[in-house]
C-alpha cells in the first residue's frame, strides 16, 4: 500500500511563530517565523477532512503559539464548532498569561465558541522562556472556565518538579538539573515528556540521551509514520505534515481529496526512501550525492538522523518540494 491512510486526528498548526524559541520544539517555531494560517485555508481543509475520512476522532489548535493572534483562534475555533470538527484541545505555553482577567476573558470567549479544553504545556524547556507563575494562572483560571477536567498540564511531574524551584522568574535547565539530579532529569526528559527528535531536540538535549551512529537505524523503515498512522499536521502555508514528521510536506493539505486521489509516492524519491528502507537509506543517498557526513557524538534517535540529514540536502538543492517549508530547516538551531 503506497497511498496515504485518510486523517482521523490531527493539528491545526495557526503559526509557526512563537514567543519562545524552545530547545525541544518539534516545529522549530520561534519569533522570527512569519505567515499565519487563512481561515479560508482552514475551511478548506475542514471540508477536506469531512469528505475523506469516515470518522474524526480529534483535532487540536497549535503553533507556535496560537494565542499571539487570538481574534484568528477564536474564529478558527468557531469555524470548527460551525463544520462539526472535534477540537480536544488548544495548545499554548501560557506566557500571555500576565493577568488574570486577560486570561478568563480570553478562555470565555473560546469557551462560547465551543471550546471545551486547554493543554497548557509545562517543561524545563518552557521555563526557561516562561515564567510558572502564568502556567499557574493559566491552569487555575482554565479550571474555573472549562471545568476540573478542562486542563491538561504537559507534564504535571515537570509542573512539581519546577514549583519546588520557584514560580516567579524563568529557571534554567542547568537549574532544573541541579534541582533534581542528573539522572532524574535525564529519566523525565527522555520519557517524561514523550519528545519527538525530529525537530531541535537532537541538538538542544543531545546530552541528555545516548547517541547512536547512523547504523542503529538500518532497519527503522518510517511507512507507518509517513503513510498509515491516520494523523497530520497542517501547517499555515497549507502543507500535510504527515504524523509528526515536521519539515516533510505529502502536498496540498486545502485540497484533501486531491492529494488523497492523485497521491504517487514515486513522486516523491526521499519520501519514498523513508517508507521502504527509513532514515538510514536516506543518511547514504545523502552521502553519496552530497557529501553528507555523519554527526560528531551520533544521533538520539531515527527522527534525529532524519532531520539532520534531510537539513543538509536542504542547503545543498532545492529540488526536492518534499522538504518543506524551507525555513524550518533554517530555524533548527536551538
């Protein structure tokens, strides 16, 4: 099977752009990122979902950070109470959270327009650009708004960890570490959080794992990830993210039933390397055309491995409309 599995859940990505430039960000998003999501584009891609897949099972708004532009999640968050898509969530990092009556206002409005849940992510690598106390408010006013089961905290164990150091100011990870222990912290950041190594982690945190040489990945073949899981990611320049596999594009995600119908994965040569053979046949494909050369130290994981080598192709040619958007491979570094 060489066509795409019809989406049941997924993201709604409003922006790559963020407050923070976190050294975990699985979407290398930041401030410097521009281009938010149309909500014509995003209606495109509703009616796109309803006329391909069976069942929705949930949807979530992110970013970047989402609450930069919230007039745009708000009447995003209506389109989709107005089409029947089910939002589990909206994702945000609580840093607007300056003020109480800002923060009910905001989830108020949301919550009117049909929004029933908040994930507010908490993590060592948040707090670095976050201070808790706005994940505190976030959390307390999200609870009186949406209910006791209205808030998700990503990761309530970092969200302990991180008030046992303090909640006024950002904290460090080297303050976190020394807090908890390096192994502890090691343990957390490892498992904890559930990290994908496909975006700045595999060089922000790379200290924090064991790191293999190219060869561990020689039978990691990504069919499921690319092809069969069943979830994507949209992104605002209308791109289907498949999975979680951030910098790959499947096509136009505003026309699904086109890019479901017409779908060749020989079309797509790197792509088509990562269902049949993964990262480690495009790590040679990239070395023999390119000159690639693998990572002082290794890689954390197969998404680690594919990342990097799909960067250095990136700046070496652009022939490959796959890698896309190109600047997510320009905003890598942490």
């Amino acid at each position: 099977m060489n066509g795409i599995v019809p989406i049941d859940s997924g993201g709604i990505m409003l922006s790559y752009k963020c407050n923070c430039r976190c050294r975990h960000c699985l979407y290398a998003a930041g401030p410097t990122w521009n281009g938010s999501m149309e909500v014509q584009d995003v209606g495109d891609i509703f009616q796109g979902l309803l006329r391909t897949s069976r069942y929705l099972r949930g949807f979530h708004f992110g970013g970047g950070e989402p609450f930069l532009d919230f007039d745009r999640l708000l009447r995003l968050q209506r389109l989709a109470t107005e089409f029947g898509i089910p939002i589990e969530y909206v994702e945000t990092n609580a840093s607007w959270c300056t003020d109480e009556t800002v923060a009910r206002d905001r989830f108020e409005q949301l919550c009117d327009a049909g929004l029933r849940c908040v994930l507010v992510s908490c993590s060592p690598f948040h707090a670095e650009r976050v201070p808790l106390n706005r994940v505190t408010t976030a959390v307390r006013v999200g609870s009186e708004v949406f209910g006791p089961n209205g808030v998700i905290v990503w990761v309530p164990e970092f969200y302990r960890q991180l008030s046992q150091i303090r909640t006024d100011g950002v904290i460090r990870l080297s303050e976190y570490v020394a807090s908890v222990g390096q192994r502890a912290a090691e343990s957390m950041i490892r498992s904890g959080y559930s990290l994908i190594s496909g975006g700045r982690a595999g060089y922000g945190l790379a200290d924090f794992y064991e790191r293999q040489p190219p060869e561990s990945c020689r039978d990691d073949h990504c069919r499921m990830e690319v092809l069969e899981s069943g979830h994507a990611h949209f992104d605002p320049y209308g791109n289907f993210i498949p999975a979680f596999c951030s910098g790959i594009s499947l096509g136009d995600a505003r026309d699904l039933p086109a890019l479901f119908r017409g779908f060749d994965l020989s079309a797509f040569s790197l792509i088509g390397m990562l269902v049949e053979r993964g990262p480690y046949a495009l790590y040679e494909f990239a070395a023999s055309e390119f000159g690639y050369k693998p990572l002082d130290g290794g890689y954390i994981g197969k998404c680690h491995l594919c990342v990097d080598v799909r960067k250095w192709i990136r700046e070496h040619t652009n022939e490959f409309a796959e890698l896309a958007p190109a600047q997510f491979y320009e905003q890598l570094a942490g």
